[in-house]
C-alpha cells in the first residue's frame, strides 16, 4: 500500500525565481520565517484554509510555486494582518497573502470562483464610480454568482434603513479623476509588465 505522505523532490519541484519575486513585490525578507506558527495560530480563518498561512510562508520559501498558488486560502485570507501583527520578525505575513494573491490571478489560478467575481466586481464599481455602489455590486455579484436571489430578502431593510441607494454617490470635485487615475495607472504598469 502506498504511503499517504509523499516527499516533494526539492530538485525537480523547486522554483528560485518564484522566492525572488515574492520577496521583491512583497518587499519582505522571507527567509527570516522561522515557521514558529505564530501567524497561523491568530488567523481567524484557518479553519477554513485548505494550507494554513504559516505553511504557505515555508511553501514560497521552498519555491513551490504551484502549490502556492493554486491554494484555496489565499482567496479566503481577509487581510486583517492579524498575522503581520503576531509575526515576531516582523515579516508582512498579510502583504505576502496578497502578493500570491496578485501573482494567481495573472497565472490563471482563481479555486475560490466567487470570491474572484465579488472582487473584480468591487474592483469595476469603485473604478467607474469612484467608490463602491453597493447596490449595483450586490446585482452584478447576484447575477454573475449564479444564485440571483439568494440574498434579495435583504434589499427592502437595507433600502429602508439607508444602508443601500438606488443610485451611486460618487466622490464630489476631482475625487472620481484621481482615482480613475488609480487604476489606469495600475493597468499601464502590469502591461509594461512592471
Ligand atoms: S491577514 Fe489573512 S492570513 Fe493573515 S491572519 Fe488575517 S486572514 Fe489570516
Ligand atoms: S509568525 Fe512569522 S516567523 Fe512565525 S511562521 Fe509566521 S511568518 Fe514565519
């Protein structure tokens, strides 16, 4: 019977240019992790995580690009830096998530489908409105999720208690400018490949 534990061949499985790009778009010293487990034990999320956080740290440290990439937490990881804050060396643990984060999505990974359409919504509406509308994120995300109803109870007590609008509040003066400019200046950079 085979063994459910199976050894990564470092030699075959190890990606050097992956740990040089993490450590560089992440501005963080990875090899100072220490894997005392810190992080993991204060994210709230863990239960949910198929890697926890701390073992995420050890698989960009090792250069198993793949697997990291590809795993479910980074998608779940809701960037409350509770593990920034518990690191004991001071490592960006929560700025690390979100590179990987950054670095799946231009690989093609996305395992938690929702949570990608929920961002790229949240994304699209703060980039035409300036901020979030909420109620036209809540439509798009109903529509593109797949379940257009499930969450409509909500809308009447939202609407009632001011808590969701018909139509956008878009920041006054140059507000939705600047941060259209945000954004263009974010897709100029990834296609000079920056
Ligand atoms: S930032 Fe993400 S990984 Fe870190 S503790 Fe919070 S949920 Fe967990
Ligand atoms: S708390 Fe810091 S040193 Fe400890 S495992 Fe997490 S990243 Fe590594």
């Amino acid at each position: 019977m085979q063994s459910p534990l199976q050894a990564i061949d470092l030699t075959t499985s190890r990606d050097q240019s992956f740990v040089e790009d993490v450590a560089r778009e992440s501005g963080q010293d990875l090899r100072s992790c220490y894997q005392c487990g810190n992080c993991t034990a204060g994210c709230a999320y863990t239960m949910n995580y198929d890697i926890p956080v701390h073992q995420i740290m050890r698989l960009v440290q090792l250069g198993l690009r793949d697997k990291a990439l590809s795993c479910r937490s980074i998608w779940l990881c809701a960037t409350c830096q509770a593990c920034t804050t518990r690191c004991p060396n001071n490592i960006e643990v929560a700025v690390v998530m979100d590179v990987l984060r950054h670095m799946a999505r231009r690989a093609g990974h996305a395992p938690e489908r929702l949570v990608k359409t929920f961002t790229d919504g949240f994304l699209a509406s703060v980039a035409r409105h300036g901020r979030v509308f909420e109620a036209g994120l809540a439509a798009c995300f109903a529509l593109k999720s797949g379940k257009p109803l499930q969450d409509a109870g909500l809308g009447p007590a939202m609407l009632s208690r001011g808590k969701l609008a018909f139509l956008p509040h878009e920041p006054g003066g140059n507000g939705k400018a600047e941060v259209a400019a945000i954004f263009q200046r974010f897709l100029k950079d990834q296609e000079s490949g920056k």
